[in-house]
C-alpha cells in the first residue's frame, strides 16, 4: 500500500478487516513497528473521531502524531498551479508539501468540499496535490469525494456483528439534515461495500438525490425507504445533498427519519451512523438510545480501522 485515499489502495479488504479486529484484541503487538516513526495530521476542516482515533492508532504502534489546523496554525494554503497569489493563500502546497514530506513518514490530510463546483470537487485537487509533492504515504482523513477510513471502520463493524453464514442485506438510506453536506460518507460506504461484495446492498433515497455512478454502481437503488428496509440486517442512515445539480437540498422530508416503526419492516436490524449526527432529524432518539444502534461500537473501531491502514503503509515504506 503506497497511500490510502480509496477502497482502490487496499487490494484485499477482508485481509484488512481481520488485521483491525487483531488489533483490537491486542492493540500494542506491533509497538515497535512505529518507533522513531512521525505521522502529520493535517486538518483542513473540523474533525473529532477522525482526529482522535488516528492519533491514537499512531501511538498504539509508536509513532509520533502531529496535528496543524491548517489556515489556523499556520499560513492559507494554495493549491492551483500556477496562481497569482495576491488573495488570501500565503504558500503554496508546492512549498509546503515537500518539507512536510522530510518533517513525517505519514501525512495526513483532512479535506472538504465547497459543494458549489463539482468539477472542482470531484478532481480531488487537494489529496493529489499532497501525492505529487510531499514525496511520502497519503493518508485520506476524509475528502471531498471519500471518506476511506469511516468506511474500513464500517466494514469491520457489521464483520464483527454479522454471525449468520449468509450475506447480510445492508441498507444505506438518505435522511433529512437541516444543512447541505456532501456525498463524501454515502459515496464512500457505496464503493467499499460493492467492492467488498459479501452482502446484499440496498441504497434508498428520494428522487434527485442520486449518487455518482462510478461508486454506486452494483448496488441496487430504490426511491421507496419501506421497500428497501425489509428483511435489512444493518442500516446505515446518512444525509447528502444533490450530486447531479450540485450541493443542494431538494427535500427534507421528516418521513424519512428512520424510526422504531419503520424497523419493523427489518431483521432487527443494526443502525450506524458516522457521527456527528442531528438527533431527532437525521435519527430519532428512539433509535439512536435504543438496543439496535451500534454508533458507539462503529466511531470505537475508527482507531483499528486506522491502525492497520498505518501499519500496512509502514511496512510498505520499509
């Protein structure tokens, strides 16, 4: 694995899932693999779990975290090439990225999109300005398009709760949000579960809030939430605004929060959520505070999700 920024970088995803949950059983047996070893978390946006599980990844193999909020610790960064720099970007990441590449073994990078030019976007520029110039492993800690680390973490959760010798029918349905998000989570689980592909896979949302082929593709899609719901093993509730006419929000309808109600048309099933999450919009408190939520349980395997990403990239470099 030379960088991780999709479900592309992995090569065997059930591999990785098996090394988190050794992880988790045992999460200092590979102490020494990161002595003398830095890892630069480099935050473009806010963060919680994503912030604090990689820092505690990193030290369970021993390496040193770093994080710079960047643009509040230090200087704007700018990354188009050839700009004329007389707005408010003070050093290009053609400066920057290099000697960060000599400062850390690992970067870290931590973006978002506007959600007002697709193009602009979806090329990723961030993410692939730091691989072109920073000469070192790239880790993803969400961007515009994907978010590769939640979405390991997801896997592993319903591998470690799913026991039955069958597939599980998973179900990604769209929620109400009193804000314009981007397609990030919901694009991310899409491609890992279809890339995965040991289950049945089932994405729900109203109409016009279709999804880039490119990673829903292989699952089945449905505007009608009861139809999808039935018989699901495992729910995972998410909000995203509009990809085709971009960033918008063209519903909100409160009837597609999921409820106790409608989980009777399920296989009692399990309900994730990436967190943060808008209770009593996104997910009632019926759900989330109920037996069938394993929230706590998914943001807790963020750190094994992570820990076995740094391993793997440390181990490549060696």
């Amino acid at each position: 694995m030379k960088n991780f920024i999709s479900v592309k970088d992995t090569g065997d995803i059930r591999g990785l899932v098996q090394q988190a949950i050794a992880y988790k059983s045992n999460p200092f047996k590979d102490r020494s693999l990161g002595q003398n070893k830095r890892i630069g978390l480099l935050f473009l946006n806010p963060s919680m779990r994503t912030r604090l599980s990689t820092q505690i990844a990193a030290q369970n193999i021993g390496m040193e975290a770093i994080v710079f909020n960047v643009g509040q610790d230090g200087w704007m960064l700018e990354f188009e090439e050839e700009a004329i720099m007389s707005g408010n970007t003070v050093e290009h990441v053609k400066d920057a990225a290099p000697i960060l590449g000599k400062y850390f073994d690992i970067l870290g990078i931590r973006t978002f999109p506007t959600l007002k030019n697709k193009a602009e976007d979806y090329s990723e520029l961030y993410i692939r300005q730091f691989i072109k110039y920073a000469g070192i492993p790239i880790v993803s800690l969400e961007s515009a398009t994907l978010h590769p680390l939640q979405s390991l973490t997801d896997i592993i959760t319903i591998t470690e709760t799913f026991q039955e010798k069958r597939k599980p029918k998973i179900v990604l349905t769209w929620a109400p949000h009193v804000k314009t998000l981007p397609q990030c989570v919901a694009n991310s689980f899409a491609e890992w579960v279809n890339a995965w592909g040991d289950a049945e896979f089932t994405i729900t949302h109203p109409e016009d809030y279709e999804l880039d082929e490119g990673f829903t593709k292989g699952a089945l899609i449905t505007h009608n939430q009861d139809e999808a719901l039935r018989d699901a093993d495992f729910v995972y509730v998410k909000n995203w605004s509009t990809y085709t006419d971009y960033g918008r929000i063209y519903c909100n309808d409160p009837k597609w929060m999921l409820s106790n109600k409608k989980m009777q048309l399920t296989n009692n099933a399990k309900v994730m959520h990436c967190l943060p999450v808008r209770r009593n919009v996104e997910l009632s408190d019926e759900i989330l505070d109920g037996p069938n939520s394993i929230v706590t349980q998914q943001a807790t395997n963020r750190v094994w999700a992570a820990q076995v990403v740094l391993s793997k990239l440390l181990q490549s470099s060696k």
